[in-house]
C-alpha cells in the first residue's frame, strides 16, 4: 500500500510488525512475520533510511518504530521533495528540448539538412506516419499536448493503436493533466490501458512529438497548429536527446489513474505551471494553450493564484511568489 511513497512490501510488513510488538527483536519479528532474520534486518536498514525507526530510549541496541501519523509525515515529505527535484529536471530539459526544437521548427521541404524530412498538411502527415508505424517492432513513444483530443484524432489514431499492441509493440503516451476533466479522452486513455499501452500526464509538454523504436521522431513544427506540418528526424543525436527528454518528463508525469500530488506550498503541478507562466508575462491565451485548458479556465487559475498571494497584478504575483519560495530567484 505505501510502495508509492518509497517503503517496499517488506519494509511495510516489517514496520506494522514493529507497531504492534514494540519489545521484539529481530528473531521474533523474523517469526512473526515468517521472513529470515537477514530479511529483516535488511528491511530496517531500508527503514532507518526513511527515518520510520530510531534507536530506543535507553536501549541504544534496539530499534523502534515511529508512530505512524509522524512516519507518513515523514514519507510525504521525502516524496515531495523528489517530485520537487524531478519538476526542476523537467523544466531544465524542456527548455533545452525547446531550443533544439526550434532549430527544426522553421525548415522548409528545400532546406536539404541529412536526417530531416518535411512533412506539410495534416494528410500527409498521417499517410507517413501510417507507413512508419507498420515498422515499428518495439517501442512507440508520444507526448500528446493541446489538451482533451479531438474526436477525429482519437478516431485516426485507434487503428494504428490496435495494431502497434496488437503486435507487442510497448506504447507509453503523455498527455496534459488537463484532459483528466475530459471523458472522451480519458475513456480513449483507458482504452489504450486495457489493450496493454501506458498512459501518464504533466502539466506542460513542450510539442507534439511521436518516438519510433528510438531511430526515428516526428515533431509537430508549429505547437500552435500541429496540422500545418511535421519534420522527420533520424539523427542519433538529436534522438538521443529526444529520448532522454521523454524519459524526463515520463519519470515526473502520473498515472492517469492516480491523483495528482501537491508540491510543499500545495500547488498541483498545473498550478505551479500556471504560475511560472503568469510570473513570465504570458496572457491568458498562451497560459491557456501550454496547459491545454480553456481561456476561462486559464483566467480562473490566475485569478486564484493571484488571490492566494494576494496580488493586485501578475507582476506582483511573481515577487510574491519568488518572495515565499514558490518560484526560483532567478531563472
């Protein structure tokens, strides 16, 4: 039950063994919880790793456990922290990501760069990928930003779905934490799941980007209308860097399934995106497409930002912000 805030299932039963036998050792916690005694031992390193035992009172030879109210306390906050850490890992590829993006986002079909094809119109785009996806043989990696999908994108994409699992192809897709408010789009999500694929969301994604076997990627050349075109690129550099950003950002991301966590000031992952943007001078249009949500719900975030801060303007909202330790001091 508590593996998601880094205790094993041998550490929990060694732990609920210590709750309720204070007084035992190791030899009868083995027994108790029918684990050898190296087990057990090897569990309570682990837990005095997590600060869940200490040493006891007057008996610096015996370990006990620390109640539980204080050691899920104990157990958020460490996880809070890591997600703390992997969010600015995140921001620090995405903005590398963006940068080695832009270098391809203005190519034309003329440009002749080896390793870079150019795909405009959306038809176009879905014929190669069609070709493209009959060649994959093990691994399809996509970031899905924009939002909720439309029902003509999920409707093009469920025959190349069916048939990359079909084949055991393992699929892993991230989407905006935004499409949860969805049901299409989370219906389509468990769709995916119940054929075998694997679906998590973050806040921000910085482009439509689609992985094959890790030697090919296309990416959407406008994040505004990722219709108008897409290029191809096949070198190991680039891919990569690509792949190393989707690990990133797939390591930071969660389950669709699973509630989204809070960081320390009690933020949800979209807020404190929200709140980056709003401190940067972004509208609420672009606020609205980097989060995949509406313009009114754009502008409700800001609102309740700003009044958590109790901020008159959106300049007053990023020191304030900076001020409390919400936001970095300096980029």
């Amino acid at each position: 039950m508590l593996t998601a805030l880094g205790l094993d299932s041998v550490g929990e039963t060694v732990y609920r063994a210590m709750l309720r036998q204070p007084a035992a050792g190791v030899a009868a916690l083995a027994d108790s919880v029918g684990l050898s005694e190296g087990e057990v031992r090897d569990a309570l390193d682990a837990l005095s790793e997590l600060a869940l035992v200490r040493p006891a009172a007057g008996d610096a030879g015996r370990l006990r456990a620390v109640s539980p109210d204080i050691g899920m306390e104990i157990l958020m906050a460490r996880q809070q922290s890591e997600l703390a850490a992997h969010q600015q890992r995140l921001e620090a590829s995405r903005v590398a990501a963006a940068q080695l993006i832009s270098e391809y986002a203005e190519l034309r079909p003329a440009a002749g760069h080896p390793g870079v094809e150019h795909l405009v119109g959306l038809d176009r785009i879905r014929d190669r990928l069609a070709v493209l996806t009959r060649e994959v043989s093990e691994e399809f990696l996509a970031f899905a930003p924009g939002g909720p999908q439309t029902a003509e994108n999920m409707a093009a994409s469920r025959p190349l779905n069916e048939d990359l699992l079909g084949r055991g192809v393992r699929m892993r897709t991230i989407y905006l934490d935004s499409v949860r408010a969805s049901r299409p789009t989370v219906e389509h999500a468990d769709w995916l799941t119940r054929l075998g694929g694997r679906v998590r969301t973050v806040p921000t994604l910085p482009t439509r980007m689609i992985l094959m076997d890790r030697r090919i990627a296309m990416i959407s050349v406008s994040s505004d209308d990722t219709a108008a075109g897409a290029v191809l690129l096949t070198g190991q550099g680039t891919l990569t860097a690509l792949c190393a950003l989707f690990e990133t950002t797939w390591e930071a991301a969660q389950p669709l399934g699973h509630l989204v966590p809070t960081d320390p000031q009690g933020l949800t992952g979209q807020q404190a995106a929200a709140l980056r943007l709003l401190a940067e001078g972004h509208t609420d249009e672009t606020i609205a497409k980097r989060l995949g949500v509406s313009h009114r719900t754009a502008r409700r975030i800001a609102s309740e930002l700003m009044d958590r801060l109790g901020a008159r303007s959106r300049f007053e909202a990023g020191v304030r912000a900076v001020q409390r330790g919400w936001l970095p001091t300096r980029p």
